[in-house]
C-alpha cells in the first residue's frame, strides 16, 4: 500500500513530461460515454494535466476539473484556459451534493480508495448521471510494444492489473448499475523523444531511484533506435485502444 500510495502521488514531480507524452481520448468514447446523462455538466475526476479536459471542453461540456497534485493543476491550467479547476481528491470531491451530470475518470480510477470514492461519486451525481471509467491500453501483441513492456517489467493492461476489484466495488455499491463496456482505436503519433517522455511520466519509472530510472529510460532511448519496426520511421503510431466503462447512478 504505501508503495502505491507513492506512486500514486508521484505525477506532479513529472508533470511537463506527462503533458507532452501522454495520449488524449477519442471524442467518440467521451460521447458515448455522456449519452445517457441527464445534461452536461462533467467533472473530471484526477484530472491531470487535462488530456480529458480538453476534449470535454471540445464536446460543449460544463467542465469543471478536480486534481490533488498542484504541479498537474499549473500543467492543467496552460493546457485549458478558462476551465475551474479544483484542489480536491476522488475521497473528497470539493462540489456540492447533485450538482454533477457525469463525473469521468481517465486513466486514475485504480487509484483511488474505491468505497469512498463511490460514496463521494454517488454523492455529487444527480439522479440518472453516470460515472464513466477511461483508460488508453496500449498493444502488446505488437512486438515492438512487447519489447517495451519488458524493458519497463510493467504489463500493458492497467485494467486487467488494477481494475477488477474496484469495479466490483462500484457493481456492488448501492448508487450504481453497470452501463456497458465500449472500446475505442486510438492510434497516437509518437517520436523516440515522446516515448522517452512517456516511460518517464509513468509511475513504476517516475518513482524508481535515480540511477535506475535513467538505465531504464536508457533501455527504452535504445528500443527507439534499433527495434526493425522503429528504427527507420522518425514518426510511429503507438498503438492505443481506449477502454470506456459506463455506470449509471439510477433514478
């Protein structure tokens, strides 16, 4: 626990580097995500540095993005100007009660303390809102990405690792229903820089000790450079496939 907990808190000290490297969401799994709620009023739960912001602001949504970490608040407020942003966590989410049509979660549900987390989620929803789960998976069927996920020793499915007791949690609390389970292609235009940006923002590589992260980020600048499927294309498709996962807040 208290190793995740650290990584958990681990974002902000590589908040830059998640801006730039971290992959956005598909207009469509947002959509599909918000066409059962009641209006459009969204809150962006652990919103980052505003990867989904961005694209609930791009859909007409009333955005308003909770964060605990203020470095990915400052990283937040350059990338969406103008939208509310609030310090606050998914345990204690600084909004009054009903006052929410959707609250999504990208990327950070299996972060969180999945109870209180239901109970605050259920709290701020309005009645028929709906909490959507997002997350980008990349390939590892892809051998290139296989590769990848040996040199970080960290598996490509976060939802597969972290996701199943948190959904029971949400399955068994008494303000949720299961809505679906949708996935969405979400190809991302990458360079050998991005990649090394990217390794760097996660939190199995943030938190390492130094000497080790950089032999690791070290190994990942050398899979750039000499995989047969990278080492020739100056721009390559990290292949994403994001996960949408929708429950509905009864009336």
């Amino acid at each position: 626990m208290e190793d995740r907990d650290r990584r958990a808190r681990s974002f902000g000290a590589v908040a830059d580097r998640y801006a730039r490297a971290r992959p956005g969401y598909p207009p469509a799994a947002v959509e599909w995500l918000l066409e059962v709620a009641p209006g459009r009023a969204v809150v962006d739960l652990a919103a980052g540095t505003g990867k989904l912001t961005q694209v609930l602001v791009e859909a007409g949504a009333e955005a308003v993005a909770v964060e605990p970490d203020a470095g990915m608040r400052a990283a937040l407020a350059r990338a969406v100007p103008g939208v509310e942003i609030l310090a606050g966590t998914a345990e204690a989410i600084p909004l009054p009660d009903t006052s929410a049509d959707a609250v999504l979660v990208a990327q950070a549900f299996h972060w969180f303390d999945a109870r209180r987390a239901c109970d605050e989620i259920g709290r701020v929803l309005r009645p028929s809102g709906v909490l959507g789960l997002l997350w980008n998976l990349r390939d590892g069927s892809v051998p290139w990405v296989a590769d990848l996920d040996r040199i970080l020793d960290w598996p490509a499915d976060v939802v597969a690792r972290a996701g199943d007791l948190s959904f029971a949690e949400i399955e068994r609390h008494p303000l949720f229903a299961a809505g679906g389970r949708r996935e969405f292609p979400n190809p991302v235009a990458f360079t050998a820089s991005r990649l090394i940006d990217w390794a760097a923002s996660t939190s199995r590589v943030a938190t390492r000790p130094e000497a080790e992260r950089e032999a690791v980020l070290a190994g990942v600048a050398e899979l750039a450079r000499t995989h047969p499927d990278l080492r020739d294309q100056a721009v390559f498709a990290m292949p994403y496939t994001t996960v949408a996962i929708r429950f509905d807040r009864p009336r």
